[in-house]
C-alpha cells in the first residue's frame, strides 16, 4: 500500500535507501513522499525511534549492557544498548534481526579499529545495516560496509561472550543460544 505524507528527512533518506519511495515532492509546507507504508510502519519508525537514544560513552572495563526497558527509560545507551534496544523494536513489529558483534574502523584507519555493535535486518529479500550510534542506514553492499568487520579476533570473541552470558542472565532471558539475538563471527 503506497501512502503520500509528510515526513523529516531523516525517514525520507532511509525510505529512498530502502528503494521504497515512488516519488518525492518539495512544497513550501515540507516535503512529501510515496512510500511503502508496511516499511514505514515496521522498518523506519522503530529504527527513527531508536536513533533518539542519546548516546553515551562508557569504559570498555565498565560496559554494562543495558535491557530494551532500561534504554528507553533512561534515553542514553552507548551501541550495544542502541542496537538492543532497536532489535527489541523491531521483534514488537514482528521482525527478526541480528545484533552484529564486531569492529568498526570509519573507514580511514582499518588498524585502529574498536568494538561496536549494529543491527542487520533482511527487507525484501535484501540485507540492510542499521547503526543507531552512528546514526547510518545502508545495504550490504554498499562500499560503507567495508567499515564494519563482523569477524572477531579471539580477544573480541571472548570479551563478547562474557558480556552475553551476563546480558541473558540480567534481562532473564532463559535461552542462552547466542545466535537467537547475537552475531559475533562471520558475515552471512
């Protein structure tokens, strides 16, 4: 179903990346697009929704990963909290996504890369990156996902699953398969 709204950029410019807008018009009052209303509905307004967490830094030392609950009522969460928090938005639309365990570089310094986390979600038949932290939308093939390393060295490896272990023990959660919520090695 195709709805003509308006919206803020920021929806505009992930609905265009989605190829999902059939045309956008400019008026005085704001713009207005078509769009696909069940990506509006079910990608873009949890994704927008989560992009308002104010991201907070904490020491790697320290990094206490928040539950879903806990980031939206606090409003700040560093990338783990985000791109949790942005899963758990999704799973209420009836979606399933993965949290990417890895590194990012920025793309300028592949050596000096550090740990991060982003979600991966699959929208018609195609595989998009969402990084609430960095504020980033883009499709896996594009050139900016040479920036984001989803195989870990074993020190990544072992420092993240420490911190599943004590996530799914903190939120309750009863299944401790990392692979139900977490990707920590390989692109797929």
């Amino acid at each position: 179903m195709l709805v003509f709204l308006e919206m803020d950029l920021k929806r505009i410019l992930v609905l265009g990346l989605l190829g999902l807008v059939g045309y956008t018009s400019i008026y005085e009052s704001g713009i207005k697009i078509c769009f696909d209303r069940e990506a509006y509905d079910k990608v873009i307004t949890p994704y927008v929704q989560a992009s308002k967490i104010k991201y907070k830094i904490e020491d790697l030392k320290q990094d206490y990963w928040q539950t879903p609950a806990e980031t939206e009522m606090l409003g700040t969460g560093d990338c783990e909290d985000m791109a949790l928090y942005l899963q758990e938005l999704w799973k209420r639309k009836g979606l399933e996504s993965r949290v990417i365990l890895g590194y990012y570089s920025m793309g300028f310094d592949p050596i000096n890369k550090f740990k991060h986390a982003w979600n991966k979600i699959t929208w018609k038949d195609k595989k998009y990156i969402f990084d609430s932290a960095n504020e980033v939308v883009f499709e896996t093939g594009n050139r900016r996902y040479k920036d984001y390393t989803e195989e870990l060295d074993n020190e990544g490896e072992a420092f993240y699953r420490k911190k599943i272990e004590e996530y799914y023990i903190r939120a309750n959660l009863t299944n401790n398969n990392f692979g139900v919520l977490f990707k920590i090695t390989g692109r797929d």
